[in-house]
C-alpha cells in the first residue's frame, strides 16, 4: 500500500469518522473503499462510451455482421 494525504473538508471528515466509527472500521478502510466504487464505477462508464462509440461499426460492417446469422444457433465441436 502506498501512504497519501488528503485534505477534507470538516463536513465530510465528520460524516467519514462517523461511518467508521457506526461499521467499527478505520477511516482509512472506508476510503479505499470508496475511492474502489468511483474506480469501478468510472471503468464502467468507460466501457460503455467504448461500446457506444463502436456500435455502428458492429451494425454496419459486413466483416463484423458476416456471422449474424448464426446467432442463437447451438455450437457443437
């Protein structure tokens, strides 16, 4: 683990402690756990723009669309 600082505002280091305090946790764990959530939530958010932005590739691209047909079929090897 890395050591940082960081600067709260008095309103939300009270609210932090008192989460900690009510979950018998450390600040510290209810931050990392935080900062997790926003980590996951911006990657998700990033591969949705991805996917949007490569939709009408994946509609209209014959390379891409070539084995549509074969969607919902059973696959045996």
């Amino acid at each position: 683990m890395y050591r940082t600082q960081i600067l709260l505002e008095p309103e939300q280091h009270r609210i932090l402690t008192e989460i900690a305090r009510q979950e018998k946790r450390s600040l510290s764990d209810i931050l990392r756990e935080m900062v997790d959530k926003q980590i996951a939530e911006r990657e998700q958010m990033a591969l949705a723009a991805a996917a949007r932005a490569l939709l009408v590739d994946y509609q209209t691209d014959q390379e891409l669309t070539a084995f549509h047909a074969l969607d919902g079929d059973d696959f045996h090897a």
